[in-house]
C-alpha cells in the first residue's frame, strides 16, 4: 500500500516530520507496529503490521528525533 504523504513536492529529504505523518497514516490504516519475533504469527492471522528497523549510527541527534516520535505511538 502506497501512502501519500502531502501534494508538496519533494527535496529529495526524508524530515521527521513526513516520518511521523507517515507513521499516523499507518496506524489510522489499521497496521499495527510489532517486533521481528511477532511477524510469523501477524502473518498467519492475517493482521496488517508495520516492521521497523532504524539505521541511526550515523546521526544520534536524528536518532533521538526518531525515538521522539515513536514514544508519542
């Protein structure tokens, strides 16, 4: 499934901001946010869910963004 995040064009920059609209749009959909050992049981109930998997190394201030968003989940 394919979510549009807002008419605007794009820098080429993925913001915080259009992560957690992103993030909102999936749980308004019905997904649900679960861990890598909960994926074989969503998948044979059928349940829509969301895996998640950060690669923040880079920038720990980023990083402390995205933790941000998550918690307000």
């Amino acid at each position: 499934m394919w979510l549009k995040l807002d008419n605007e064009k794009r820098n080429g920059e993925f913001t915080q901001k259009e992560y957690s609209t992103m993030l909102e749009k999936l749980k308004e959909n019905g997904y649900t946010f679960a861990e890598f050992p909960d994926a074989e049981n969503l998948l044979e109930k059928n349940i829509p869910f969301v895996l998640m998997r950060h690669d923040v190394d880079m920038d720990l201030h980023l990083a402390l963004g995205i933790a941000k968003i998550e918690a307000k989940l």
